[in-house]
C-alpha cells in the first residue's frame, strides 16, 4: 500500500476559507491542536471560524514535542471531548502529532501548515521524538491527512527562519534519494527522483529571492514556499519508502541526542547533515561532483542564515564525549545511513566530523 497524497488540498491566499465548507460536512467536533505562543492568534481564527460554523470545536497544545507522553494526554482529551477530528495548526512536530493521534483514534486529521518550515501537513509519516527533543524514530502511517490547507496568508507570518529551515529541509530529497534510490528499476521512483531534482533546482534559483522578499506578489516566494510544504511531500509519496532517506537525516537523528540550551529546527540540523553527506559522498564514494555541490549549497545557506556546521548548532562535539553519541546513534542498526550504497562505521563518522568542524577540509 502506498499513501501518495491528502484527499484534497486547499492552497494559496484564502485558503482557510474556501477550505471551511468542506471541513464543516466532514466533521462536527474537532480539537485544534498547537504549540507555539506565537501562532495562538492564528489558531483563535480557526477556532472562531469554526465555531461560527455551528461546530462543536475545543482546542489544546502540545508541551512538548512529538512525543509519547504528550500523544498519550491528548488521546485521553480528545476522548473525553468526543472530539470527532484533530485540526493541526502550526510547525511539523504539531502536524505529526496530529496525525498520529488522528490514526491511533481512526478520525479524520486536517493539517493547516503556519509556515513552510516542513511537509509534514503532506505525508502520511510521523516523527517521534522523547520530551526533550531526542529522536527515537520513524513511524509509517496508513494514510496522509483528509485535508491539508496551505494557506499563503498564514505561512507570511511566519519567521524567515523557518523559511530558511524548510528549503533546507526539502533540497535534502534530491541530494538523499538520488543516491539511495537511483539504480531501482521502478518508474514512479525514477519520476520521484526527477521531481526532487526540480525541486533542487527550483530552489536554487529562487530560494533566496523567496526569503529576501516573502510577499504574495513575489513569485519566487509563491513558488518556493510551496516546493517545501507540497513539492517536497509529493516526492516521498510517489516514490515511497523506497525514496530514502540518507545520511543528512541519519545525522540529523543523532545531533538531536544532544541536549542543547538552545532549539534548532529541524531543516537547520538537516542541512549541516546534508553537507556532511556530501563530502561523505566524495571521501568514501568518489564522487566527483561533490565539492562543487558543497559550494554551491553553502553559498545559497550563507545567503539564508543557516548554520553550517555543527558548532554553530550550539554543539562542541570535542566535550563530553558528543563525538561518540553523535556517531553512536548515526551509525545503529536500522538507521538511514546503511541506506547508503557504500559501507559507514562509526570511525569514518568521527573522521568526518573532526576533519568537518576543525575546518581542515576545504569548504
């Protein structure tokens, strides 16, 4: 079984309020569920809306993040309200919660992105992490959300960061299935492979035009915000679990073990990965287009203010033996990096980062 994309998706400017009719047949009691602070205005509109529609509507947020001890709560909440469907609304540890919970109580789940960080509101995928934002793993769902509002009125709101974090985030689909999935004689893997390489380009080109100037009227902007919360999740829905993940991911997975004062998001650490998987890729596979990839990605993530480097993640990966749980957890059993099609042990990881963050390897 394969789960390609949402029942129906509702996009561009006013997207929320075509997408209310719908909403208002398919359900009677939902809770809308959050996070951030910072959103809570956005989520009083959905909330007033619905109300407005004659819905029985309650809302709640998350403490944490996509986590086992808040799901648990919240499963008990929504049973004891009767809710009948869960609205998430917010960043991706939101939109997977949601649709987790939506699955483990068989309701429907309407995922309603507040910025671009992540296509999360697209895929029938959830990523589980401990309370304090370690990752344990992966979790396949039955199906994608019933409907997926993208709102461009809602993502404008939204800090350039997450931005910034999402194009990241979704450069990594060409960059990771390209080499785990290349050889697989399956057309809708090939076809997946060559979106995500349109992607790439896309975001290349308009990128950081997008996040100089995040307007409606700035096609760039229009066009790049919907290649990381649509394009990016339609690439995993056509090629499926056999479009891998790769080593960016993998050691995204194990930085997150790190417990740091300071929160990064999630395309923030994927995009450290992503360069680390490159000069991996040309160390250990010869690949001679790397370097330049290098270049040219760390160019367009100067423009964007992402961290680069692990360092600049908060993390000193030379105390308190970092180096060796980031290589621990990057190298386990079952993780992304055996997707690779060379062999990874943990000492080629610590050569790597070592040589990453001494800055001995020229980038």
């Amino acid at each position: 079984m394969q789960s390609i994309s949402p029942e129906i998706i509702f996009r561009g400017n006013d997207a929320w309020e075509k997408a209310i009719p719908r909403i208002s047949k398919l359900i009677q009691s939902p809770l809308i569920l959050g996070r951030s602070i910072h959103t809570q205005n956005l989520r009083d509109k959905l909330f007033r809306d619905l109300k407005n529609q004659n819905l029985n509507v309650n809302s709640d947020n998350l403490y944490f993040d996509c986590c086992f001890e808040d799901i648990s709560r919240l499963k008990s909440i929504i049973l004891e309200n009767n809710n009948d469907a869960v609205i998430a609304a917010g960043g991706g540890k939101v939109l997977d919660s949601g649709k987790y919970l939506a699955e483990s109580l068989d309701i429907p789940c309407i995922t309603v992105p507040l910025s671009a960080s992540t296509c999360a509101g697209w895929t029938a995928l959830s990523n589980i992490y401990t309370k304090n934002g370690q990752f344990i793993n992966d979790v396949t769902l039955r199906s994608c959300p019933n409907v997926l509002v993208y709102d461009h009125k809602f993502i404008q709101t939204a800090p350039s960061r997450t931005l910034a974090s999402g194009i990241a985030d979704a450069l990594a689909k060409w960059y990771e299935s390209s080499i785990t999935s290349s050889t697989i004689d399956d057309g809708l893997v090939q076809q997946a492979i060559q979106i995500s390489r349109v992607l790439r380009d896309q975001l290349l080109l308009q990128g950081e035009k997008a996040f100089q100037d995040p307007f409606e009227n700035n096609s760039s902007w229009r066009n790049t915000i919907e290649a990381c919360g649509l394009t990016a999740g339609l690439v995993g829905g056509i090629g499926g679990e056999k479009c891998r993940t790769a080593a960016a991911h993998a050691i995204h997975n194990a930085i997150t073990q790190i417990i740091t004062p300071n929160k990064f998001l999630h395309g923030e650490i994927v995009g450290v990965g992503l360069l680390l998987q490159l000069r991996l890729e040309e160390i250990k596979n010869n690949n001679k287009l790397a370097d330049q990839s290098i270049k040219q990605l760390l160019k367009l993530m100067n423009q964007l203010n992402l961290p680069t480097t692990i360092s600049e993640l908060g993390i000193n990966v030379f105390e308190n033996q970092n180096l060796n749980k980031i290589a621990d957890f990057t190298c386990r059993d079952k993780s992304e990096i055996h997707f690779l099609p060379f062999e990874i042990n943990k000492q080629d990881i610590i050569e790597l980062i070592v040589n990453f963050e001494q800055q001995k390897i020229k980038i």
